[in-house]
C-alpha cells in the first residue's frame, strides 16, 4: 500500500468523487442522492474514504452503524489503485470505528461470484453466514452474507 494514504471521514464536498468510483465500481449502483443522504440524513452512516496527499479520493467503505452491528453498505477503490492495499485498509479502518462506537458484529453481503472481495473478507475473520437468494437487483445474483466478531 501507498504510504501516502490517508484514511478519514467522507462529507458532502466528497459525495461526487465517491459517486463517480460507485459508477465505475458496480452494475446496479447507488443513486448520487443516496449519498447525499447518507451524508446529510441518516444518522446511522458512517463513510471511510481513501485519499492521498492531494486530496484524490481512491476509494470509500460506508458502513451503518445501529445498537451494537455494523453493516457494511459497500467498499470499492477505484481500478487503477487496486492491488495496493487500500480495500483492507478501508476495511481495517472501518473495523477499528465500529470498535470504538463500541458495536459487537460486522457484516455484509458479497456476490457469490466475487471470490476477491470473498478472500479479502475472511482475511479479516469474516466467516460465512448464509446466503441471501435472488439479493442483486441487476442479475438475481444470490449474496453471501458474512460477519466478524468485533
């Protein structure tokens, strides 16, 4: 990973760099709204981004954060920073919020196909918890739910 990354808190001015990677990232993506009222709205959210000294945004974690769970809502770095570390730092990062919010489990949905993002979870100690059939809107694609003890 890149020394020069830094990892803090997503807010409104990010909203549209954090949208464009959501375009670029995933086939049914969030609206640019969403993000705006995750933002501005929903007290649960908390959004992690990666960014380097000159303040480009990599990538982003958001996460919502209710009772003792945290859920995870989506992680993506853009593709020309891939393979550097930066997804589980993200990752890490979001674990170590959720810990200091004092939640007690993490989890999240994962394409059945994205064995990436799959072996990258359970590297972290996420185990498998089941799956979700039909839960991608875009293919029917079935997720796998995974979850870690914090």
């Amino acid at each position: 990973m890149s020394s020069n990354i830094k990892y803090r808190k997503m807010v409104s001015d990010d909203v549209p760099a954090v949208y464009e990677i959501e375009l670029a990232t995933f086939s049914a993506p969030w609206t640019l709204d969403s993000f705006y009222y995750e933002v501005h709205e929903n007290q649960y959210a908390h959004y992690v981004l990666a960014v380097d000294a000159d303040g480009s945004i990599f990538g982003f974690c958001g996460m919502w954060m209710v009772i003792d769970a945290a859920q995870i809502t989506n992680v993506a770095v853009i593709e020309a920073a891939r393979g550097r570390g930066i997804g589980e730092e993200l990752m890490r990062e979001a674990m170590r919020i959720a810990r200091q919010h004092e939640m007690e489990v993490m989890s999240l949905e994962v394409r059945v196909t994205n064995t990436v993002a799959q072996n990258l979870y359970r590297k972290l100690d996420f185990q498998d918890g089941g799956k979700r059939k039909g839960y991608y809107t875009d293919n029917g694609e079935d997720a796998l739910v995974m979850w870690v003890n914090l």
